[in-house]
C-alpha cells in the first residue's frame, strides 16, 4: 500500500501485481498479467504521486509512471526475502529491506545502518520512510553481494 503526496489517494498491491487505485491515485501500469519469479510484496509512490514502484521477494523492482528504474536485486543471492521497498524523498532512488534487515539502496540513498549483523529473533516485516524529510550525514549503501 502507498498513500498519494496530498494524502487523498492510496493504491493496493496484490501478490501478483494487480493494483486497485483509490480516491486521487491514478492507474499507471501494473504486473497483474505478467508471469513473476517471485510475489510482489510492496509498492512505493513516486513524489508526485505520478507512479509507483513495485518490489517482489526475490528483490525484483518494477516501476510505472514516472517511478525511475535505479536498479534491482533480482537473480543476486540474498540472505533473506525482500519484503519492503520504500521511496527516497527527493524520488530518484529507493530501499528494498530484506527480512533479516537488510538494506539494498538504489539510486543516490544513502545509508544510515542495518540489522544485518545482529542476530534477529523474528524476521523483520516491514520498514517505512518518512516522506519530506531532510537527510542527515551518512555513509554510501554497501555493495549488493556478488552474483
């Protein structure tokens, strides 16, 4: 689910990538007749809320609209499915999160930490970004593992 810039829309994302748009949003494409690898598992609104991202658990990134395409972890071993993606807040980049915490960023997002070296009880489920907000100091995202 995204919610549009005006907070007067909002889309759904099926696990096939079909996507019902409500209130303001618009329908700007979708992967609900196209074979996936994996499931989707998240969307993210670009900041015009003139198109989305889509994200699928083998770290595959789909984008419609003006959402740009910076990038994907798709066919990259990973530690754990991806189960999140969020936006960047200027809009030319974004995050995917897998359910161990870690962060693959795309596009110029920085970095500001993980949990991929702690030792999680439970997987994480899901992150979230903070729309507008000014970024602080940090450090280059970490290279995707190699192939």
């Amino acid at each position: 689910m995204a919610a549009t810039n005006d907070g007067r829309g909002y889309w759904l994302v099926a696990r096939d990538g079909g996507i019902f748009a409500f209130g303001d949003a618009g329908f700007y494409g979708s992967t609900g007749a196209t074979k996936l690898n994996q499931p989707n598992v998240g969307m993210a609104a670009t900041a015009s809320s003139q198109g989305y991202w889509f994200s699928a658990a083998d770290g595959g990134v789909f984008t419609f609209g003006d959402a740009g395409f910076s990038g994907s972890a798709g066919g990259v071993a990973m530690d754990a499915a991806v189960v999140a993606i969020t936006a960047w807040p200027g809009g030319n980049g974004y995050r995917l999160s897998s359910g161990a915490g870690v962060l693959y960023g795309f596009g110029p997002v920085p970095f500001y930490g993980s949990t991929a070296n702690l030792s999680l009880a439970r997987p994480i489920v899901t992150m979230a970004a903070v729309p507008g907000v000014v970024p602080g100091p940090s450090v280059p995202s970490p290279p995707l593992p190699a192939p």
